[in-house]
C-alpha cells in the first residue's frame, strides 16, 4: 500500500514563528502535493512538485514556500506563521504519467498559530 | 476555468436509505473524475474514479457513480447507507497537465450525518 505520511497530526505554533511541515511517501511517486482544508472551502492547492528541486504554485501560494530535496520528502514552510494559517494541511502524492492519476493522502496536519 | 461544485454543503440521511451526492464540474476537456471520503480526523481516501468507458463505475464500500457528460455530473450513489459511511465527501476532477503535474481540483465537499 501507498503511504504518505505527515510527520506531525497536531502542532501549535505562535504568530511569527517559522514552521516546518514534513511529508514523506514511500512509492517513488513523481508528484507530491500539499493542500489547504478550511470548512466550506474545500482543499486548496498551496503548492505542488513534479521532480526534485521542482516546484510550481498551486491556487494559494502566499506566505507559504515548499522544499524537495529528495524525492519522497516534500516539506511546506510557513516563513513567518499567520493567525489565518491556522488550518488542516493536507500532503498528496501521486506517480507520472497521464492527468488523473490517483492522488494518495497522509492524515493531516492540524496547525494553531496562536 | 476548471471547477467542481457540490451543491450539497450538509446532508442528513436515516440508516437504510438511500444515498446521492450531487457533483458538478466545469471542464474544457476529458474530464477525470474522482469521489474521495474523509472519514473525521482522517486523510482522504478513494472511493472510485472515472477515466474512460463505462459511464456507471464501482468503488470501495458499496459506493457507485454514473458520469453524465451532458450534464457535466458525476454524482455518487449507495443504496443502503451504514452508519459508518458518516463522512465528508468530495468530488475531484483531474487538472491539465501545466507544468507536466496533474492536479486534482477539489468542490467544497459534502457532510454526510446518518441517522439511526
């Protein structure tokens, strides 16, 4: 089975702090992605990586900047975290090839920012 | 522009019946259409997937879907729905390939409350 996993499912971090969320998959996948969950909004696409070292923006990019270093780690940066970041973050990955390809979730990562 | 829309924020069904969740996409091509469920606390997880043929694809637990092209629906359906099926519910469909990456874009998703 694909699993994706979120390095934490809970963190509380104060308003200016620089925040690290970690992503590991263990498929090999080419694409990894991370989403933003807010009630009544759906996911959001914050950012997405095709390759290594590869990134382009999603639909909410601001205040937000990713890293791939390697190709089963994708982490989310919140430069210097906001009260309206608060929210569940999704990671996703998926393989290559044609549009439509499954995406794979981890369970969430649930951030205060107080 | 590439868009999906559950117009069913919260629905609220008793054990036993029967179930539709509504989806509509906006696409300018073959779409790839997806149902994900997020069970509370959870990650998403795949129900099923239309890519091509058979407009009335099967998933995981009971779930069905039928994709109407000219109704640019793909609306989910259980016959019988089990107390464990309470859940949020989203439609997907697959995004071009900008950037050679697919991207899933995500309706707001539908609350699913079963009722004893």
């Amino acid at each position: 089975d694909v699993k994706v996993t979120q390095s934490s499912r809970y963190l509380v971090k104060r308003t200016g702090e620089k925040v690290f969320l970690e992503c590991v998959q263990d498929m090999d996948h080419e694409n990894m992605f991370w989403y933003r969950q807010d009630p009544g909004l759906g996911l959001r696409l914050i950012y997405f990586s095709y390759d290594v070292k590869m990134k382009e923006k999603g639909d909410i990019p601001e205040g937000y900047s990713v890293s791939r270093e390697k190709k089963e780690r994708f982490s989310l940066i919140l430069e210097s975290a906001s009260t309206n970041q608060t929210s569940m973050y999704l990671c996703a990955s998926s393989p290559p090839g044609w549009v439509g390809a499954e995406a794979f979730f981890g369970q969430g990562t649930r951030l205060t920012v107080v | 522009a590439q868009s999906v829309t559950q117009p069913d924020i919260h629905i609220t069904v008793s054990e036993g019946a029967s179930l539709e969740l509504r989806c509509n996409y906006s696409y300018g091509a073959t779409p790839y259409l997806f149902w994900y469920v997020q069970s509370p606390g959870q990650g998403l997880q795949l129900l099923l997937k239309y890519f091509s043929g058979d407009t009335l694809v099967q998933g995981i637990k009971g779930f069905e879907a039928e994709f109407k092209r000219s109704q640019s629906s793909f609306n989910l359906r259980k016959p019988s729905v089990h107390w464990s099926d309470a859940a949020e519910y989203f439609c997907a469909v697959g995004g071009k390939r900008g950037g050679a990456t697919n991207k899933l874009i995500f309706g707001t998703g539908t609350l699913l409350a079963v009722q004893p």
